[in-house]
C-alpha cells in the first residue's frame, strides 16, 4: 500500500463473500472434473471423535485443531480491504477456475485417502500373521517348516515366537503411523529374507495354488510405495 501517512490498520483479506465448507470442496471437487462429495453433517462432539480417529490417517484436513477452528469461525469484513486497496476482490469460484489443475493436483486428490488406506491395511496384515503364528497355525507344522530352513527344534520355538512378535510390533507401529519409512524399509528388507528362505528350503511353496510366497512380491510393491510417498 502506498500512502503518505503512517497508519496502523488491521486489514482482513478475504473474498467478496463467506464460503462454507461444503460449498469449498464443491468447488474443488468440480474444478478437480471429479463427481460432486458425499456429505455427512456431524455435531460438534462426534466431529471432534472422527477428527482423533482420523489421525491414524496420516496427513489429513480433519484434525482436533480444525474442528475447533471451524467451530469459532473464520470470516471477515471485505469493506476495509477494498477501501485500503481500491480492489474488489474476485469470488472463490472465479478465481480457481481461472487456472486449470495440474495433472498432480488431481492425481494427488484421487490418492488422498488411498495412501494412508493401504498403509492401515497393509499393518493389519503384518499384525494378523503374526497372532496367527504364534497362537491359531498348528506348533507342530511351523516347526517343520522351520526345520527345513535349517532351524532345529533347540532354536525353533525363539525363531517362530520372535518372528511372530517382530510381525506384531512392525504392523501396530505403522498402524499409528510412527517412523513410517523405517518401519516400510524393515519390512522389505523381512518379506526379500523371508523368501530367500524359502526358495531355499520350501520351494515347492512358489507353486501353492493359493501363492503364499508369490503375494510377497505385490506386498513388497506396496510397501515401496509406502516409502516413496512418506516424508517422515
């Protein structure tokens, strides 16, 4: 602003107009070419539960912290920005679709909830195989197995219920989401051995008609997707 006088003057910069919540992810949704959103109108108590429950997601616009904010508002004057600047300024709607997406823009729509899906999915995975190991597969069986890798009946037991705690604890810690790339890069580096192993002393488990071994290498995709797209 240029202007001869010194002047201490709070300006809100907004639009012309408020813009619900609803009526910004319309916009964007329709900006985007994508099908117009689904929404649920929550009370204030409920929304504050989903938005901790949506913390598992990772990095999403639902959080404690913006509930409370919407509860308080977020609006104001347009009068004196007009008045400081000699601009009105344009509507919400306008302004967006004067500029057309980038491709990542709306690849990165399309994936937002994918991402952060694939990852509580993939733990569940992790978390279940290793119950499973541990208490539901028969003992006798998984240390036939073991045996045939070269784990005698000594070291058996320490091998099955290690490994099974290891697959616990990997999948709960990527299921709240901490040291995500870590633990992404661990477990690839468990899913190459574990079938290293087994191409060695069961390789006739490539060839299961239900491709217990074969699964591993969609997994590990995954799983390097996981890490490629985690910042932290």
């Amino acid at each position: 602003l240029h202007t001869n006088q010194l002047s201490h003057k709070r300006i809100d910069v907004v639009g012309p107009a408020p813009v619900t919540m609803r009526a910004l992810y319309t916009t964007l949704k329709t900006w985007l070419g994508m099908k117009h959103a689904i929404f649920i109108s929550l009370p204030y108590l409920p929304s504050l539960f989903a938005a901790r429950v949506a913390g598992f997601m990772g990095n999403t616009p639902l959080t404690y912290e913006t509930v409370q904010m919407l509860k308080k508002g977020n609006t104001g004057n347009v009068a004196s920005y007009i008045e400081a600047t000699g601009i009105t300024p344009r509507p919400f709607e306008q302004t967006i679709m004067k500029t057309p997406p980038l491709p990542g823009d709306i690849h990165y729509a399309k994936h937002f909830f994918l991402i952060p899906l694939l990852r509580i999915t993939l733990a569940v995975l992790w978390i279940v195989t290793g119950y499973i190991s541990a208490f539901v597969y028969p003992i006798e069986l998984s240390f036939s197995m073991l045996a045939k890798v070269g784990i005698g009946q000594t070291l058996a037991p320490l091998a099955l219920y290690s490994a099974a705690a290891l697959d616990v604890i990997l999948g709960f810690t990527l299921l709240i989401n901490y040291r995500v790339r870590l633990v992404a890069l661990v477990q690839i580096i468990l899913m190459v051995s574990y079938s290293i192993l087994i191409t060695i002393g069961l390789p006739d488990l490539w060839i299961h008609p239900f491709g217990p071994v074969t699964k591993n290498i969609p997994l590990i995709v995954a799983t390097l997707l996981i890490l490629s797209v985690t910042r932290k």
